[in-house]
C-alpha cells in the first residue's frame, strides 16, 4: 500500500527544524528570555524587527491575486504598524530618524524585499518563518517582557506580539497550515520553498549574532 505524502507544512517545519532550533536558542535570545539584559536590548530587538516587517509588507498588495502568494495576504498579521507603536513608547518621539539597521538586518531586509518583487514562493518561506513564530514562540517573548520591563499586559511596547483581529491563534495557525498544505505549485518548486525557509532562519540568526555583540552579557 502506498505511503501517503507527507503535508507540506510537515515537511517545511520538519526541514527548517535546525535552524529554527539555532535561531531560538542563540545567545542573545537566551539572556534576553533570561531577563539578563536590560531594556534598551529589547528596544533595540524590536527596531531591527521593524526593518524586517516593513520590507515584508510594504508592497504585498501587489501579491493579492497571486495565485501561490495571493492566500497568505492576511492584513490581519500585519505587524508595522505595532511595531511603530511599541517603537513610540520605547524610544520616543523622533525614533524613526534615529533608528538604523544592523548590517545582518539590512541583509535580510534585502532579501525578504526581494522575494516580495521577485518570487511569490519565496514570500511564502518568509511570512511562514516570520508569522507563525510570532504566534508562536512570540508569545513567550511578551511575557517576558512584561514581566521584566513591566509593561502593562498586551500594551504599548508589546503590541508588536499581539494579534487583536485573531480570535483564536490555535485554528488560525492549523488554517495557515492547511494554506500550506494546499500551495499549487510543484515539488521542485516546494524544494525551493523550503530552502528558503532555512535561508530565513539563518538570517534570523545572523541577526541575532550582531545584536549579541552589541550588547554582550557582561555590559548589559
């Protein structure tokens, strides 16, 4: 009897496991969920990530009817205009002029800004990494932070990992999957998909090396 084929979304997590794995447990992630590090750390975390979001979402209105993209154009994971608010709070009035992209975020930046232009399935790999982690292990990331700089719970300085138009996380992330599940393109082409997920994760964590050298454990 044949062995039916693996889902996709089974495949794309079980694939890019190492490097999601690499990502999570680098060192600056480890002392920040540590409570190791103050908040300026944070601050400066939640800026990078803005660099990210905006190359991701500016510009997906053009993906709408794409067929393979098209789907995951969801305005209700959109996250810029969170993050520009937690941004407000954490540096006030002005932070846009003076935030600047570590060299690893402008490289993924890049890349993601590529992929929206460029590739529908390499969008996919990047909003899968990209959003299901935020609804995900993000929400370990909130805690923290609440507890540690005392923000109030689900309010300025971590709306970036609160999703209001998202009843219910748990069937939303089951729905993305069977999104996943069902991307009408080929196996070579999922190939791709995949390695693009792990090209992700590997930026991720470039990202979390410069943030690490700047603010080493010892003067945080």
């Amino acid at each position: 009897m044949d062995t039916p084929p693996v889902p996709f979304s089974t495949l794309i997590r079980n694939a890019s496991h190492e490097q999601h794995t690499e990502a999570e447990t680098s060192t600056f992630m480890s002392d920040m969920l540590g409570g190791r590090l103050g908040v300026e750390a944070y601050a400066r975390y939640t800026e990078q990530l803005w660099f990210v979001y905006r190359a991701l979402e500016e510009g997906v209105a053009a993906l709408a009817d794409d067929p393979v993209a098209g789907p995951f154009v969801q305005p209700e994971l959109e996250r810029t205009a969170e993050l520009e608010r937690d941004l407000a709070h954490l540096r006030g009035e002005g932070w846009q002029q003076r935030a600047t992209a570590l060299p690893a975020t402008a490289a993924y930046a890049g890349r993601v800004r590529e992929c929206v232009r460029t590739w529908p399935g390499g969008f996919v790999a990047h909003h899968y990494t990209r959003y299901l982690g935020d609804l995900s292990g993000g929400q370990i990331i909130r805690g923290t932070a609440e507890k540690t700089w005392g923000f109030a719970r689900k309010g300025d300085g971590v709306r970036f990992y609160v999703f209001e138009a998202i009843g219910n996380p748990a069937a939303f992330k089951r729905g993305y999957r069977e999104l996943l599940d069902a991307l009408p393109v080929d196996d070579l082409e999922k190939q791709r998909v995949v390695d693009e997920c792990k090209r992700a994760f590997a930026l991720n964590t470039a990202l979390f090396r410069e943030l690490g050298q700047e603010f080493p454990l010892s003067a945080a």
